[in-house]
C-alpha cells in the first residue's frame, strides 16, 4: 500500500468510507472536498503523496478531468485513480489520455460491496507499487549511464568492452555476458540498452537466481487473479519491458523445463500469464547474464544446447579487476567522490603512491564491488586526507608477501613463506644475522635456529 494518499471527493461519506479502509491498511491519509482544495494542497505537498484517488463530479465546479490534467502539469509521475457515479467508455479513455492510472465506477451501493470495491482498489494499489519500484529501478539505470554509461576505465580490456556494446546496441538479437561476479555485467546490458534504438523503453531486471522457480515464473509472465488462492493479479516483467530490454542476471540458475519457457520467450515473443489462458504477445530484447561455466553446465545436461545457441548471437565477456589493473585508481576516485556526494561530511581522499602499489597488486576476487566497498569503508573511516598503506585492510596489505608461494597444504605454504621471509631479511641485511633478526622483530638465537632450518 502507499503511505500517503490523497483522497478527494464532494461526498463526505464516501470521502470518510475510503479513508477508514485505508488507514486499516496502513496509509496516510489526507482528505480534500474539491479539486480546488486538492490543487492547493498539492501545491506545497505534491512530493508528500504516493497516490490520488480522484472522484469525477464536484457538481459546479471544477471536474475530475480538470483537476487531473492540473495535477498533472504539479507532478507528472504523481499516481491518479478516478473515481465515478457516472461511469462510461469515453469517459474512461479520456481519464486515461490525461494520465489516469485507473478509472473505477462507484456503486450505488457502494459501502454494501465494500469488499469488491476494495479488493479491485487493493489490486490497483498492488500494481502501482510494483509499476512504481520498476520506475524508480530504470530512473536509476538512466543516472548511472549517462556519462559514459557510468563503466570507469580506460584499459584496453574496458574500451574493447564499450567497443563491443557500441557494435551490438541496436541489433535486435539477445546478448550473453559472461563474467566473474562484482565485474559490472549488470551495467553493461544497462549501456547497451541506453546506447541501442530502445533507450526510450523501460529496462526492466531481474535476478533469476534470487526466487525460487514458481515465484520466477509469476515474475517473468505474470499471473492472473486467483491463479493461486488469494493471489493478486500480476503484470509481469516482460509485459512491463515491452518495446525495451529485459536483463535476466544469473540465468545458469533455471531448471531445464523452466529454460524451455524461457526459450520459448525469446523464440516467438509470446507467452501466458501464470493461470491464464490467453497468448500475450511482446516485443522484448534479451539480455543475459552469468558468472557459471555454461559449457560444463551443458556437458553435464543441465543447460540446454539451443538456449545458449539463442542467447549467444553475440557474448560480451567482461574482464575481472586482475585484468585490468590500470582501472583502480580511477575507479577509487570515482567512488570516493560518488561516497561524498552521498554522504555529508565525507571527503575524496588522495591514495599514498605506497597505498596504490598495494591495492594494484591485490586480485580482487571480488571485483569491482569489493573494490568500491574496500574503499568506501577507509574514506569515511578515515580522519585524515591521504589513504596510507596503513589504512588498508590486512590481507590488501599481505597479499603481495603471500602471493606466489608455493606448496599444497597450509604447513608447506607456511614453511615457504618464512623460508622467503628469512631469506629477504638476510639479502637486505647483507648477510648480517643479527640485523636480519631486529628487521623481522625475532630474537637473534631464535633467528638463527629457524634460518639453520630453513635457509640451505
């Protein structure tokens, strides 16, 4: 339910019947008597409100119409439902034409069908707030990308990546991205969507491996009203990405009768919501996603053949952070400022020459994502304003000493590295044992026990 409602109707009975049922089901609500006094109220307030349910006819003055057009020029995104004792055809598709969300009639006897009323206005209310979420999800989308498509990095591995978006953007075929997770596939089919001829379409994601398989199905195709007991209808997220694009992150994660539905999709562009009968027709463009080794998937018989065949007319594979090394530090300043724009207080710090060698060295095998929030945990730590090798996380600042060695269990390693450690302190020390020692912070006789030991 929205947390803020403005109701607005001459009746005051109806006025007070809908704010009783909906401060039952949690809301805000504020009423007004005219589309005058909603006007005025949402002249100041217009942000406050998640929804307006707007009745039609205030007798002599000014109409639903009127008053919705109005609301519209206040806030465009602003959710209205009209509401009507004079229900008709023409009027409807004129409220929608305006901007209307929903058109609903009021009955005459409209408190004795409460609960038909209100179970419709609770359906309407269900889909608003999922239309408004996946509004919010692509106004995102579009922030993110609009400078460059927001992928930070000049490495040669990153602009053959953008080479490859620039080249597949408006071809109408599906994409496959493969990467190691944190590596930033989900921004990429956001820049191939935004660099394409359906920019202006929704971009519309999902994660295939966050639901389980009937709540992904009710997802993808949607569902009718009561295809389950007490379910809700559901529009469902290729409906809501037509004439756009539709990314399916993790889509290793589907089972092979599910990935036949998929396929299906993406064959002939047409599908039944979950407890439907009726063939919906779309016009959606694929993009995929996964970090999972589909070649072994499909040798072990548990990713389909022709599905891969189909998504991957085009594979973008996108490069992990050890790849592409030169990227971090232009990726850390970029977080710090995006932090510090987000947070109050918070200022960009400058990275010691000492601090990059280390961050450059690490693996990352997080990526991307471990990468920025390494980073943003020592800027707003951190008091001072240059990020020293001191302020890095222990294994950043070990990596480089363990990197390399040698052995297969933990006490090989472990004796490999002290050999290295020993044999360093003894090259920097000229073969002085006792200097040696101090450096390594050992006593001198245990130094020399461990080095009679270790060092040939």
């Amino acid at each position: 339910m929205p947390e803020k409602i403005l109701v607005v109707d001459d009746q005051e009975e109806v006025r007070n019947l809908l704010a009783d049922v909906l401060k039952r089901r949690g809301s805000d609500v504020t009423l007004a008597q005219s589309g005058e006094d909603a006007l005025e109220i949402l002249a100041n307030k217009a942000n406050e409100f998640d929804l307006v349910i707007l009745d039609y006819d205030f007798g002599q003055k000014m109409n639903g119409l009127s008053t919705l057009t109005k609301i519209k020029q206040i806030k465009p995104d602003l959710t209205v439902i009209m509401l009507t004792g004079k229900g008709s055809v023409p009027l409807a598709v004129e409220a929608m034409k305006l901007g209307a969300s929903d058109f609903v009639e009021k009955d005459f006897y409209l408190e004795e069908h409460l609960e038909v009323s209100l179970h419709r206005l609770n359906n309407l209310l269900s889909l608003y707030a999922t239309n408004k979420e996946l509004r919010q999800e692509t106004e995102y989308y579009r922030n993110e990308i609009k400078e460059r498509y927001n992928i930070i990095g000049d490495s040669p591995q990153i602009k053959k990546v953008l080479e490859q978006v620039k080249a597949v953007a408006s071809i109408p075929r599906p994409v496959l991205i493969r990467g190691e997770r944190g590596t930033g596939k989900e921004l990429i089919a956001a820049a191939i969507h935004q660099s394409g001829v359906r920019r202006k379409g929704p971009f519309i994601t999902i994660n295939c491996a966050a639901l389980a398989e009937g709540l992904l199905e009710c997802e993808l195709f949607g569902q009718e009203e009561n295809a389950f007991t007490g379910s809700a209808f559901r529009e469902g997220r290729f409906v809501l990405a037509n004439k756009g694009t539709l990314f399916l992150d993790e889509i290793g994660n589907m089972s092979l009768e599910f990935q036949a539905k998929i396929l299906r999709v993406i064959e002939y562009q047409q599908f039944e919501r979950v407890g439907g009968e009726k063939t919906l027709k779309v016009d959606v463009r694929i993009i995929a996603a996964t970090n999972a080794d589909l070649e072994k998937a499909m040798r072990e018989g548990k990713f389909r053949e022709d599905l891969y065949d189909r998504l991957a007319f085009e594979t973008i594979y996108v490069p992990p952070l050890r790849e592409r090394k030169s990227d971090i530090e232009p990726l850390c300043y970029h977080f710090m400022k995006k932090l510090s724009e987000e947070i109050p207080g918070v200022k960009p710090k400058r990275i010691s020459p000492e601090a990059l060698s280390l961050l450059m060295e690490y693996d990352w095998y997080g990526n991307i994502r471990e990468l920025k929030y390494t980073i943003e945990r020592i800027t707003y730590k951190l008091d001072g304003d240059t990020i020293f090798p001191q302020h890095l996380p222990e294994e950043i600042r070990s990596f480089s000493d363990t990197k390399g060695i040698s052995g297969e269990t933990f006490q090989e390693k472990m004796y490999n590295y002290q050999q290295k450690l020993i044999i360093t302190a003894l090259r920097e020390s000229n073969g002085d044992h006792k200097k040696a020692a101090e450096k390594l912070g050992m006593e001198y006789e245990v130094f020399r026990h461990l080095s009679s030991k270790l060092v040939k």
